[in-house]
C-alpha cells in the first residue's frame, strides 16, 4: 500500500470527506498556527477560539487552494487574517469598555526565583512592545523573528513583495530597539 500522508494526498483526502486526512493536517499544523497566533495577539482567553477559527477556515476553504504556494503559506497567512480581525475586534471591545476595567495580563510565575521573575519581566517588556507595533510591522517581526519563516516565505505568507519584508522587518526591529533600549540586548 502506497504512503498516504504526503500534502497532496491528505488535500485530496480531506477534500473527498476523509476527517482522518483533515485532523492530519490540523495537528501538522496546529503548532505553527497556535505560536503566529500568540505572536500576534500576546496570550489571553481568545487564543484558543482564533486558532479553532483558522482551521474551520481551512476546512472551509481546502477546495480553494489552488497549490501556489505550500499549504503551510496558505494556512499561516489564515492564522495572520484571522488573527488582525481579532485585534481589530478586541480593540473596538476595549474602546467600549469603562475605564479602569482593562486587564494587564500578567505572566503567572510557576517558580519565583528571582531569575525566572527577571525574564518573566523582560518578556512581557518584549510581547508588550510587539503588541505596540503597527499591525503591518508586527505581522512581519512576528513570522521571521517568532516563527522563523524566511523572507521569501514571509512574502508569500502576507502576499506582499520582497523587499516591504525587508522594510517592514527593518522599521519594527528598529521600533523595538528605541522603545526597549538597553532591555532589548538583555533579552
């Protein structure tokens, strides 16, 4: 019996119905997905409800994929759309909100040595300076310098050219260097 679980096999699969051939790909992916996801958003309780929206999405839009780019690109790029809607509905949430009732959502320390406290700090100082990025920038800083995706393949992941990659990247890391300052080489 030939290997059935090359892409190609597992897209046709799961496009012929085969929920075996889909949850394949949901866990090939599911580690990318959920870190492009965090990387975009910081942690928080809507984590989980956007990773499960992207893969809803894929189920959805599987027939569409037409093999330009790898599945992998077309499900990242999801992550990241998916991912802005719910920065753009969060923020219009909190817009709403009265003041005073807005959480900093602080990292829960399950050791308290003072070294695990002083990073614990430096990356809240970083997911916090990420977050601050214009979501163009963040989008970029997040798929090279968090989830380590090539120039190229974050290109096609975001569906702009080359070189806004390079610009992109180049404007946001400068951004962090001058909000994060001296912290930025401790991290």
């Amino acid at each position: 019996m030939k290997h059935r679980n090359t892409e190609e096999t597992l897209i046709h699969d799961a496009l012929d119905g085969n929920e075996d051939a889909f949850r394949t790909l949901v866990e090939r992916y599911m580690d990318e997905v959920s870190r492009t996801v965090t990387g975009m958003m910081g942690p928080g309780p809507e984590i989980d409800d956007v990773v499960q929206e992207v893969f809803i999405k894929l189920h959805r839009s599987l027939s569409s994929f037409r093999g330009d780019s790898s599945l992998k690109t077309f499900v990242i790029r999801m992550a990241i759309n998916k991912s802005l809607d719910a920065l753009r509905k969060r923020k219009r949430t909190r817009w709403l909100q009265p003041w005073g009732v807005l959480d900093e959502r602080e990292p829960v320390a399950t050791d308290r040595s003072d070294r695990n406290i002083q990073q614990s700090e430096k990356s809240r100082l970083l997911r916090s300076a990420v977050d601050r990025l214009p979501e163009k920038q963040r989008a970029v800083v997040v798929l090279r310098l968090i989830e380590d995706l090539s120039t190229e393949e974050t290109s096609k992941v975001l569906g702009i050219p080359y070189g806004t990659v390079l610009s992109r990247l180049k404007r946001g890391v400068e951004r962090l260097k001058t909000e994060l300052g001296d912290t930025i080489s401790l991290l």
